[in-house]
C-alpha cells in the first residue's frame, strides 16, 4: 500500500523552480533529469522516504530521540526464546493499525514498513558501516533503483 502524499505537488513544484533558477532553463522547460543527474536531487517521494529511512537508521543506531526508538522495534518470540529469523535479517516489528490514516502516516508504521522493503544485504551493510558511509549507501540505493526506469513510481519503496 502506498501512501497518499497530498501535499507533495505545491513542493515539488517549489522544488522544481528552483532547479529551473539554478540551471537557469525556461518556466516550461523539462527538469527532472537536471536535477537528478546535475543537482543529485532525489524525488520528492523518495526524499521522504529516504529522510524516513535515516530515522529508522538512527533508531536503530540508537543516536536517535527516545520518543522515535520507542517506536522501532525488532519482533520477539513469544513462545520460545530462540532467536528468529527476522532477526538475522534486520526486520522490524511493524505495528498493526486501525485506520488507513494511520497506517500512512504514523512513523512507528511507516518506519518499519520501509525499512523491511529494503533489501535484507542493504540492511546488514548499511547496519555494520559508520553513518556517513550507511547514508550514502542509502541514497546510492535510491538513485540506482530509480535510474533503471526514469519513472516517478520507481523511485518509491513501497
């Protein structure tokens, strides 16, 4: 399920004239490849997500805010204390929810959902680096999976 990002058109308009003042191109002129390719902008959608994703990062690391590592738990097992699998592959326990508003914009949802959408290796790479080096990672992943196609649903994890 992707969520609705209602309010990313007026800022990635904003985003958009900006790369057009900087490139010095035309009011209607094509800007989505300058600023991937030129500005090493990510798409509003996948800026978001990437941001996200460096929270979850931070929690994990536990350099982040109390109230944000509070919400991104690994699953535990109740029946047994083996260790499971999920934890060998870095997932996070992602909470269930009542509503679809929720669900979209709660970050203890959120958070975690995106995290297990990345793959299991970038997950322990990104994990057993420094920070500087498991951002760059992070958004090497991103740029990589949205240059294969061009196409704005690319970018997006989920």
């Amino acid at each position: 399920m992707s969520p609705k990002l209602t309010a990313c058109p007026p800022i990635q308009s904003v985003l958009n004239a900006a790369a057009r003042l900087i490139a010095h191109l035309p009011k209607f002129s094509h800007i989505s490849s300058f600023m991937i390719n030129q500005l090493h902008w990510l798409p509003l959608t996948a800026r978001i997500q990437f941001k996200v994703l460096v929270l979850v990062l931070k929690s994990k690391l536990g350099i982040a805010p109390k109230y944000l590592r509070d919400h991104i738990r690994s699953p535990l097992s109740s029946v047994s204390h083996r260790p499971l699998r999920s934890l060998v592959r870095h997932t996070l326990f992602v909470p269930r929810v009542r509503t679809t508003l929720a669900q979209t914009r709660s970050f203890a949802t959120i958070g975690p959902t995106l995290w297990n959408a990345l793959p299991s290796s970038l997950r322990v790479i990104i994990l057993s680096g420094s920070l500087p080096t498991a951002l760059s990672l992070l958004k090497t992943f991103f740029f990589s999976r949205g240059s294969r196609t061009g196409s704005a649903t690319e970018w997006s994890l989920l």
